[in-house]
C-alpha cells in the first residue's frame, strides 16, 4: 500500500511539476518578446532621432525604422488602433473594420479575397536585430515574435476573411540548411525566391476551384539567373557605395501571352510587393517578381493593381476607380489577391478607410 501511495505521489507531483513548467514558458516567452518589442522601440526612435531610414543590424542585414516601430506597437486594432497608428485621422486607424468591409464586398459579388500580409522583416530575422534578446534556437529556428498578428489574423478568419499568415513558412525556411533567403538583406522587400514560392502557395489555393480547371491554360518557360541588386535600404544608408547582394531570380514568360492582363480571373492587389522584380527601373528587374510567379503557376496571365505607396487604402481606391470608369471590371474576376507590408497595419498615414470597390449604381 505504500509503494503505491508513493507512485500516486510521485505521479501527482510530477503533473504538477509539468503544469508548473507549462504556465512557465509561456511567461518566459512574454517576457521575451516585451524585451524584444522594447529593443524594437529603441532601434526605432535611434533611427528617427538621426534621421536615418534603417538602422543596421548584424552580418549586414538592414531594417526599415518603421518595421522596427510596428513591432514594438503591440495590439493595433480595436480601441488600441488610435493609440499606435500613424494614421492621420483617427477614424482610419483600425484596419479591422477596412478589411472586413472590403472582404464582404468581394464576396457578395462573388470574388474569392486572399489577404496577404507580408511579415516584417524584423520578425522573420529578429536575431539579426542589434541588442533583441531573440536567438536562433539548436534546430536552427528563430521563435515567433509577432503575437499581435497571429492574434489579428485569427480574429480576421473568425469574421470570414481568409488569411495566409506566412511567418510559419519563412521561418521555416531559414531554419533549413538548404532553405531559401526570404528576405533581401539590403531591401526592405522579400526576396525573389520568397515570391517563387510565394506564389506556389497562392496558386494551391487557387487551382482547386472549378472555374480554374476550365480556364485557357498557357505555356510557361522560365530561366534562372543570378543577378546582384544595391537595395533600397542599402542605397539610403550609403548613396554612393550602396552594399549589394546576388540574388537568384526565376524570370517567367507565357507564350503567345503578356504576363498581365486586365481580363484575367486573378487580380493581385497592393504595394510594392507586388511591382519589385517586376516592373524594372528602381525595382530593380522585370519578369521575376510576385505576378510573374503566380502567372507561372497558374498558367494564365494576371490582372495586376500595384501603387509604390500604401497598399492599405491607396491600392483599394485604384480598384475603386477602374471599376468605376469599366463598370463590367469586376464581373469576370474570381479571386483578389490583396498583398502588403503588415506594417501597413500601424505606419499606413492614409489610413484604413471603409471604401466601396464599385459605383452604388453599378
């Protein structure tokens, strides 16, 4: 009886033990990420006090100021949306309301709306950042440090909008020995390799509905290149000796058809992250960016709306204005794919004002 006394003991002491170390971690985990929102806050008013874009962190890797202030933002909807963004009304604060309306809208016309925020890349990379307390674990993985959106994301899915939260795989793919660079170390953008496979996960949603299977299907020919680029942030830092990296780009060409198309079922949405790689210029390089991968995956060409701005409110009133001069704009489109920086959520200064997507008469 009491060997048995003493085995009931040992095992109660040890589940107690385990409920102990199981409330611990999460604590551990809080307190973790309070410093590395701190870290963020400090890194972030650093580079504003010295008027600097980006700050620099460690084996060259370069950080957006305003990335750096999104993170260290915490809790950005609801009541909190006035107390952290940047917006210059107070009503255009909350992003919740904009996207709800907007997704809403889409699906009473029977549009499909993917939202994609991309991650900061101080999330993704936040070992890199100087003095952040984050550390790449033995399996070569860095801890999430975005709850906020994690938290956002889910209450957006509670609401009908369907969120590709894309931290899990990038992180997932730094932590790979023969994964890919997300991010471009000298950009404030994702990497051409990240909109490769990017656009491979968009175009599994996509393909299995029925429309897709029955649309006009074209020949996809690709080539990968090498290619160096001086970022954006790089050439902020240093105007006359920018560093520079090299890239692996896919470049992409349908045959007998243009990558975009305003005919198309798919319409990619939203800022810069959906021009870099492909229009060229001061983006570097055309042919390999997010419209020219997903038209690569999908077989088909894409409809595309990108503004160099915002991607929050200016993206969506560029769609506002072609579905108004072209009133039967819409009625082909099956899919919106909506793309932006998720520190659009606080820094947009246009806000996240309700829009229609069309004309009340149309």
């Amino acid at each position: 009886m009491r060997r048995l006394t003493g085995t009931i003991l040992a095992m109660v002491l040890a589940a107690v033990a385990a409920a102990v170390a199981a409330e611990a971690w999460p604590t551990a985990q809080d307190a973790l990420i309070e410093k590395y929102r701190a870290a963020c806050a400090d890194l972030a008013a650093e580079a504003s006090k010295a008027e600097k874009i980006a700050i620099e962190g460690e084996d060259g890797w370069l950080f957006i100021g305003s990335d750096l202030r999104h993170m260290s933002a915490g809790e950005f909807w609801g009541e909190k949306a006035k107390e952290v963004s940047r917006a210059s009304r107070p009503d255009w604060a909350d992003p919740l309301a904009a996207i709800v309306h907007f997704n809403d809208q889409l699906k009473a016309l029977d549009i499909e709306l993917i939202l994609v925020p991309m991650p900061p890349k101080a999330a993704i990379y936040a070992d890199k950042l100087p003095h952040s307390r984050i550390a790449v674990d033995g399996d070569g993985r860095v801890p999430r440090v975005d709850p906020q959106h994690q938290t956002f994301y889910k209450l957006l899915g509670e609401k009908g909008v369907q969120v590709v939260d894309l931290a899990p795989l990038l992180l997932a793919e730094r932590a790979k020995k023969d994964g890919i660079q997300p991010y471009c170390k000298t950009d404030t953008h994702y990497s051409p390799a990240a909109c490769e496979m990017i656009a491979k996960l968009l175009a599994e949603k996509i393909t299995n509905q029925d429309w897709c299977a029955d649309a006009p299907k074209s020949k996809v020919k690709t080539e990968k290149r090498m290619q160096k680029i001086a970022g954006d942030l790089a050439r902020a830092m240093n105007k006359d000796k920018p560093a520079t990296e090299e890239l692996s780009f896919r470049f992409v060409e349908l045959e007998g058809a243009d990558i975009e198309s305003k005919d198309s079922p798919v319409l990619l949405l939203g800022d810069s992250h959906t021009l870099v790689f492909h229009v060229g210029g001061d983006l570097y390089t055309k042919g390999a960016g997010l419209a020219d991968q997903l038209a690569a995956e999908l077989k088909m060409p894409i409809d595309l709306l990108g503004v160099r701005g915002s991607g929050a409110t200016p993206a969506r009133i560029s769609l506002y204005r072609r579905s108004a001069g072209d009133p039967k704009y819409l009625d082909g489109k099956k899919v919106v794919v909506w793309c932006f920086t998720a520190r659009e959520f606080t820094e947009a200064v246009s806000g996240w004002r309700v829009l229609p997507v069309r004309k009340a008469s149309q």
